[in-house]
C-alpha cells in the first residue's frame, strides 16, 4: 500500500506545506538525505500552544507531536515534487518539548510524531531520536520536530 493510501485509510490528509516563519527555507537535499527544517505544533484550527507540566497535559503533547509529523510528511512532499512515494526512510527526529524545568515526559510526548509515522510509513518510518526540553519555543507552542529523511 503506498504511504499516501495509508495516511487516507487513517484519515489523513496532508495539508500544504506550511511557509516558513524567518529566514530560511523548509528542506534542504543533500545527496539522497532531505533535512527538514523544524516544524511547529500546529493543524487545522491554528497553533497548539502550552506548555507541558503547567497548562498542556502530556495527551495534548502527544497531539501537538503528532501535527508536528503530518507537517514534517508535508514538507517532504512538497520537496520531492508532490510525490510521497519517493521517501524511502526516515533517518532521524529531534523533537523539542516546551516543558517546566521539572517536566521529564519528553520522550512520551514526541512518541506522537514517532507512532504516526510508524503506522503511516511502516518499516520506512523507523527511526533515530531525540526527544529535548525546551525553556520556550516560538509563537508559545508545544511541539516543534526536525527531520532527516531519505529519499529514492
């Protein structure tokens, strides 16, 4: 089944890529390896703001790792030409998590992002990570990932 059935048969949609908030571009190829610039917790209904082990909860975490991915994929269609199928493997995630300083659930949270892209992808979506506090991130969010991806 191609990555782009698997995402509809869970129900999504990639969205366009988001544009970028400051100077720089979203991905960058190198060889046969795409870096993705971080993407923000954000869908639909704007920006998935909070911090966890204060007024987010490690559940809406989960749910602000997980747009964080769906954009990810987002980007890596836009730079392969709209063409999802030429990923062959994602290589790595940094995941950073706009935490208390006594906050330590960081890994349970970026397992959103993980979980999706283990389902959506397979065995392509295997991969390295980390998963990082953050004093603040931009815009107030929860969530922003970075990734490394190979493609075809």
């Amino acid at each position: 089944m191609s990555f782009t059935a698997k995402l509809a048969e869970m129900g999504i949609t990639l969205p366009d890529a988001p544009l970028p908030a400051a100077n720089y571009v979203p991905a960058v190829r190198s060889g046969d390896l795409l870096f993705v610039s971080g993407q923000i917790s954000a869908d639909a209904s704007g920006m998935m703001v909070g911090k966890l082990g204060d007024d987010a909860t490690i559940d809406q975490g989960v749910a602000a790792a997980r747009a964080c991915a769906i954009s990810l994929l987002a980007q890596v269609k836009a730079a392969c030409g709209g063409d999802l199928e030429q990923l062959d493997q994602v290589v790595k995630l940094t995941g950073f998590v706009n935490s208390t300083p006594d906050f330590g659930d960081q890994p349970k949270v970026i397992n959103g992002a993980s979980d999706l892209l283990a389902e959506a992808l397979g065995d392509a979506g295997k991969h390295s990570r980390s998963a990082v506090s953050a004093a603040s991130l931009p815009f107030g969010v929860m969530v922003e990932i970075e990734g490394i991806f190979r493609l075809k």
